[in-house]
C-alpha cells in the first residue's frame, strides 16, 4: 500500500447563541493542491493494458484466432477453443470475461449490442463458432492451408528441392525438426503422417527408404532416396 502525504488545514467559526451553536467553515487549505490516488491500469474486464503486459483481452483473443486458423488451416473456431488456447500464455484469465469479449468482437452476434468495447474482429457462425473477418485475417480463405499441405510444401522447399539441386542422392529429415520450425503445437502425428504419405513422394519424385525411431515422436527420422541412379 502507498503513503499519501498531504495536510487539510479548515478555517472555522464558532458562534453561540443562547443555547445553540453553529460553525461557520470560512476556508480549506489543501497541500499540495492536487492528489493523485494510486489506481490499477488494468480494468476489471480486462481491457485496458496493464504495465506488465501491453496486450489486451482483445488483443489476445484475436492473436489467438489468427494462430489458430494458421495452425489449424480452418477459418472456424468456438469461444471456448480460442479460452484454452489462450490459456497457455495467459493463465489469469477468466473465462466468463473471455467469452463475453469474443461476443463483443461479433458484430452479428444477438448479444453483442449488450456489451462494451466492441469489436468487429469475427462474425458469428451460429451454435458457437466464428471465422475471422477478412480484414484480420492477413490471407484470403483460398490460402488457408491445411497442416499436412504446409508440412508437404516446406518439406519440399526447403529440404528436398536444395539436396536435388546439390546432386545428393539420399536426404534424412527428423520431425522434430520440421515441427519446431512450422511453429506448431503439438503436432508430431500429423508431421510424420506426412513426411511418409505418398502424395508427398509422388509431389517430390523421391522414395521412403526406411524410418528411425518411434512411430511418432521429434526424434523420428526419415531417410528418402532422391536419385534412382
């Protein structure tokens, strides 16, 4: 708790009359002139930033959306989705705050119009999902990718088209490897399941020689053959 150092000094009369008395405040002297009352920069519902942590309710909550259609390569999530994914960074949170602030950030939603600090981030789908509206979605819908389609094309890129162009004739991939640098959460299946799906070998013309490890762990390993030769 904080001090707060300042005086009052009052001014007053004192008449008597018979049996009655009054006071008379003639003037009130307050130093220093103006006090600040310490307050927290965070309000109850979340939305202002506090010191510690610039980011708002809304601010996570989009942040969280936009993650996760990346991720999740759908443009269609719940309130109740983006609450625990949110929870990993932020932990504090509350939920019923949570939910009343996505409602808030659909305009369309029937209970939007009850709420403060609104937002136009998403559109309300019905029975509980939204999308996020294409302004905040940084792609269009067509370029929505699903996981197993990003992992086949920067396997690709980045792996399998440089040791072709090296003359290479076998290349080994770990998943963890490929899982750490997609940013993906955990994701290991869907990553081996694609490193050894065929259209994979047939995009890059290679073959599966043979695998190490687990089925499906970041220390699984995939040895291709490049060359026929």
């Amino acid at each position: 708790m904080k001090e707060l150092n300042y005086s009052i000094t009052i001014s007053l009369a004192l008449t008597l009359k018979k049996d009655k008395a009054s006071i008379n405040i003639e003037n009130v002297d307050l130093r220093p002139a103006v006090v600040s009352l310490p307050s927290r920069s965070d309000s109850l519902d979340g939305t202002t930033p506090s010191k510690t942590n610039k980011k708002t309710i809304h601010d996570i909550i989009l942040e969280t959306a936009q993650n996760y259609v990346v991720d999740a390569g759908q443009n269609k999530f719940t309130g109740a989705k983006l609450f625990h994914l949110s929870l990993l960074n932020h932990p504090k949170l509350k939920r019923n705050t949570f939910a009343a602030q996505v409602i808030a950030a659909a305009p369309n939603h029937p209970s939007h119009r009850h709420y403060r600090n609104r937002k136009d981030y998403f559109t309300y789908l019905g029975n509980g999902y939204y999308k996020i509206n294409q302004k905040y979605l940084g792609m269009t819908e067509n370029q929505i990718a699903l996981p197993s389609d990003r992992i086949r094309d920067h396997v690709k890129r980045k792996y399998v088209d440089p040791a072709i162009k090296r003359g290479e004739k076998t290349l080994s991939i770990k998943a963890g490897d490929v899982h750490k640098e997609l940013g993906f959460s955990r994701r290991i299946p869907v990553v081996c399941s694609a490193l050894r799906s065929r259209k994979f070998l047939k995009n890059c013309g290679i073959e599966l020689t043979y695998v190490v490890g687990p089925n499906n762990s970041t220390t699984t390993t995939f040895t291709y053959q490049l060359s026929k030769d």
